[in-house]
C-alpha cells in the first residue's frame, strides 16, 4: 500500500515538557485512520505539526510526498483539516464564509462557487447556506465545517474530535457523513476522537500515551492484545463456585453478585460452563471492546 | 488579501456593536460639546465674530480625525478575534500566504476607517451649515479629503503596530477604551490646546495623531478664518486678538521655540508617521510567524 503520510522520529518540546518525544509512524492512502490518547498525551501537538501549524523540534514528516518545512504550501493545498472548534465567522453566512475560505486556495471565483455546489451534495448543507454561522445549530455548524474542509478537495482530511459535543443522533449523521465522503472518494482520513465506537470503524489505530506511540494496529489486533473476553456468571453459592475454580485452575475476579473468568477466546467458555453449570444462575460471555482495549493500554503506560 | 480585506469589512459593519463602541470617542465629544465646551467657549471668544459656526468647524475637524483613529482600531478587533479565537489555525493550514493575511487586516483597517471619516465629514458639514455656516467649496472638500486619506495612513499604521503586540481580546478592550477616553485630551478637542497645562500640551503637540486634527482644522477653517480676522480687531485688554493668538491657543497649529507649525509640517509628520509605524508593524508581524 502507498504511504500518504510518514513521520519519523517526530519530536516537540515546550520548555521542559516533552509534547511529542520521538514518534514514528505511517498513514496509507485511502484508509480511515484513527489518532488515539487520552488528553494532553500529544495528540494535539502531533496534528499542529503534520497541518504544518506548528515546527517541530526534530524529525521529519512527509505528506502526500511533500516534505514538510519545504514544501508546507503543496501541502496546505491537498489537506482539509476539521478542527474541535468552530473557526468560521458568526457573522456571515455560510455561503459568505465558504467564498472567502474558498478563495485561500488560488480558485477563481467561478471554481470556489462549482466546489461549493459540490460540497453542499456531499454534506448536504442546502438548506442553510444562507444563514448566518453563527446562528446555526451544533449539527448544522459541523456540517459547515466539514464542507469547508472539503472545499479544495483535499487528498487527506484531518478531523479533531469531529463529533465532541454534539447529542448522539448528530453525532450519527456527522459520522454517516464522514463515512459517505469515504466512500466515495476514497479520501484518506486522520481521526481523533474519544468515542471508541468510532475508532473501532477505523482501517488502523494508533494510540499515544505521554508523548509516545503506545501501541498501534488494527481495531482488531488492539482488541486481542489489550482486551479479553470474559465469562460473567451469577452464582447461588458464591464459595461452593469459588471452590471450583480453583479446582478448574482458573483465575478469576469477583465483582458484584458476579464472579468473571478471563478468556483468550470465548470458546474457552464452554468447558467452563460445562464444569460449573449447577453453581450459577445466569451467565454471559462478554467480547472485549476498543474501550478495554483503550484504557488498557493507556493504563498499563501509566503505571 | 483583497477577500481578506473584504471580510474583515464586512465583519466589522455587521458587528454593530463594534461600529457603535468605536464611535464612542466621538459620541462623548459631541455630548461633551452640547454641555459644557461650545458654550464656554463661545462666551470667552464671544467677541469674535462668527465665533459659533468657527468652533463648529473647529469641532468637525477635531470630530473626523478622532473618527480615522478609533474606527481604525475598532476594524482591528477583527485582528484581535481571530487571534483568541484561534480561527489564524484555519488561516495557517491554508495556503495563504501570511503577508496576505497581514495586508488583509491593513486594508480593512484603512477601508473602514476612510469610509467612516467620510461620514463623520458629511455630517460635520451638515452641522456647521445647521449653525449657519457655509458649504465649504470643492477645493476645500478636496484637500480634505487628502488629508483624511493621509491622516488614515498615518492612525491607521499607528493602531495597527500597536494591536500587533496585543494578544487577547481583553487587553485589546483595555487597551480601546483607553485610546477612545484618551484620544480626545490628546488631539486637543475636549479642550483646546491653549487650556491644558503646559505640561498636557507637550505630550499633545508630541502625540503623532495630533497633527491629523492640526491639518485637518487648518484646511477646514482657513476660509472662515479669513472671513474672521479680516478687519476684526480685538477690544482692549482681551486675550485673544490676532489670528495666530487664535490658532495657536485652538490647536490649528503649534508652537516650538520661536517656530510655528503649519499644514506642510503636519503633512510631513503624518508621511513620517505612516513610514515608521508601517515598518514596526512588518517587524512585528514577521516576529510572531517565526
């Protein structure tokens, strides 16, 4: 696969704060990236630089095959960046901040008016293209947003927890939107986020902790590696199925009316449920989620 | 930097509050004026003829070049905003090339401020044709307006350096009221020049901006001036009783030793003005981009 973003050895001090100390990693082209951490881990930091906002200390990043602090202009050209806050103006209409924003990009009047008919069926801003920013609602401004974003028809597209704040049904319709625009586009997106739902639609995950990349892969391979299934069963006689366990060798944790067992897969449940079957009254076999797989990597960097 | 420029503009007209705020200097003036100075001064200048349409228009004057300075730094809060709201972050993924975006808000600036002074100068006219004045002729008008285009230049780049080195909007407010409280003292119009202390009148004939009230008084009032002075000789033991008494203590122009200044040195001084604050401004500017 080709390579559209490549950091290397990516490092950024703010006096004595090391930001973002020593990272490296690859983006391909076309996929849905997802940019993982908890606050104040880098990410932030990371972005500024690669939208080439920011120089780093050290290191070298090539977007699109444009080396940055070089060629910073060829990459402004090919990236749309969504950022957590609003940044068009309140007071002029959509429309209005469109043009102006439009016009950055060395477009004639007439090309910025095409690219805003065509940003308005992708994101579908018809109905509120002539109101005034500032008087739209939450869901209608990140729409705008987006449409900004997309306005030089950007080869990468950058979106900062794109969906932070918004109620879930907006929420929704921003991610269905988002989804849409990769479909068919075949546009490469750099997510961040802190909805771990949404990272797990992701094509890779990349997780920083501090500075460092603590871990990175596949929403699946994250899974296997930082999260476990697990059996919950819900005892009558929390000793006598204690005791079995043991008996079993198996660890086990208890928890609330429950005693929960550990699996590397959940086929290992069944030999488990088979042994123990009399000492429970319900049970349920739990998959491991991109939140487990979250917490436990950032926690394990922690400690 | 010209779409720049007009959405700088169009902010600021739509921001009524912004319009409104940065008129304020000169609504206290006007208010100031109804109360307490026109009439004063008409009393101790009475015996001068025309005394009322000559402190009109000396008051116009005064009007319009606070106008080319506190529009100029309200069209700035433009400048200011997109700073502490972080909107020069989609400015800065952008190929836009920051001198553009420099020049932008330096247009803007000046656009507004020109276009605001204009008004101000029509209504001032209003107003001294309300007390009886006359229109002033085309040539008058004119060099006016030369001299609103300079004063612009000159305020503007004064503002501008100096809201460059400003970073979040409350310094920025401070920093407004200020200069909106302030400005009138300092151009001479609360009071005329020859009332302040002589200590408050060096820092108003050293205060750059003051030169635009100076060049601005001394075109818009030549004519009644003349009308004024010709054949009109003061009573005896009155204070005020030549046309360069009068001048001088109205802030027409100033006085250093033994030289008196005239509307080539407010001319050169608003040039030089304009020179220097717009090379600050660069350096600032190229500063912070790193």
């Amino acid at each position: 696969m080709e390579k559209i973003i490549e950091v290397s050895n990516l490092r950024k001090s703010y006096g004595d704060v090391r930001a973002v100390n020593g990272i490296s990693f690859d983006v391909e082209k076309g996929s849905l990236f997802a940019f993982l951490g908890v606050n104040g881990a880098g990410k932030s930091t990371t972005i500024d630089i690669i939208s080439t906002m920011l120089k780093p200390d050290g290191g070298e990043v090539k977007v699109g095959g444009h080396v940055l602090g070089r060629e910073d202009n060829a990459i402004r050209k090919e990236i749309g960046v969504v950022f957590q806050d609003s940044l068009l103006d309140p007071l002029l209409t959509v429309n209005e901040n469109l043009m102006i924003r439009g016009s950055f990009y060395g477009m004639s009047k007439g090309e910025v008016k095409a690219s805003i008919d065509r940003v308005i069926e992708t994101v579908g801003l018809g109905g509120f293209l002539n109101r005034r920013y500032g008087k739209l609602s939450g869901g209608q401004r990140r729409r705008a947003d987006i449409a900004r974003a997309l306005i030089n028809t950007p080869k990468i597209l950058f979106l900062d927890e794109p969906t932070t704040g918004l109620d879930p049904q907006t929420r929704k319709s921003v991610w269905n939107t988002i989804k849409g625009l990769r479909e068919n586009s075949g546009m490469t997106v750099f997510l961040t986020t802190h909805y771990m739902e949404e990272a797990a639609q992701a094509d890779y995950v990349t997780i920083m902790g501090s500075g460092e990349i603590i871990a990175q892969g596949t929403p699946i391979q994250l899974k296997e590696r930082y999260s476990s299934d697990m059996l919950k069963m819900k005892y009558t006689d929390k000793s006598a199925l204690e005791e079995k366990l043991k008996e079993l060798a198996v660890d086990y944790v208890e928890d609330v009316e429950t005693v929960n067992v550990k699996l590397d897969n959940t086929m290992q449940a069944i030999p488990i449920i088979e042994a123990c079957r009399e000492l429970f009254v319900n049970f349920e076999v739990v998959n491991g989620t991109m939140d487990d797989a979250f917490l436990n990597a950032t926690g394990a960097n922690l400690e | 930097m010209f779409t720049m420029a007009k959405r700088n503009i169009k902010l600021y007209f739509r921001d009524k509050a912004s319009v409104f705020f940065s008129l304020m200097a000169v609504l206290v003036i006007i208010v100031l004026n109804i109360f307490f100075l026109t009439d004063s001064l008409n009393e101790g200048l009475g015996e001068i003829p025309n005394i009322k349409i000559l402190v009109g228009t000396w008051l116009v004057a005064g009007i319009v070049a606070v106008t080319t300075t506190t529009t100029a730094l309200g069209a700035l809060g433009t400048m200011i905003e997109d700073k502490s709201r972080k909107i020069y972050k989609d400015f800065y993924t952008s190929p836009l090339k920051r001198s553009s975006l420099a020049g932008g808000y330096i247009i803007s600036c000046m656009v507004v401020s020109f276009i605001m002074s204009l008004i101000a100068l029509a209504a001032g006219i209003g107003y001294v044709v309300y007390l009886g004045g006359d229109i002033p002729s085309t040539a008058t008008i004119l060099e006016t307006v030369g001299i609103i285009l300079l004063a612009v230049l000159a305020n503007g780049s004064f503002m501008f350096f100096i809201t460059s080195l400003l970073k979040t909007s409350s310094a920025f407010s401070t920093f407004s009221t200020v200069v909106g409280v302030l400005i009138g003292f300092l151009m001479g119009i609360y009071m005329p020049a020859g009332n302040l202390p002589d200590g408050v009148q060096w820092v108003v004939k050293v205060f750059p901006p003051t030169y635009s009230a100076s060049a601005l008084r001394t075109v818009l009032m030549d004519d009644i001036l003349n009308d004024t002075f010709s054949g009109f000789s003061a009573p005896e033991g009155y204070e005020i009783f030549t046309r360069a008494d009068f001048e001088k203590f109205m802030g027409v122009n100033f006085e250093f030793g033994d030289c008196t200044t005239n509307l080539m040195t407010a001319i050169i001084v608003m040039a030089c003005a304009s020179i220097v604050f717009c090379g600050l401004s660069v350096i600032s500017m190229s500063r912070k981009n790193k």
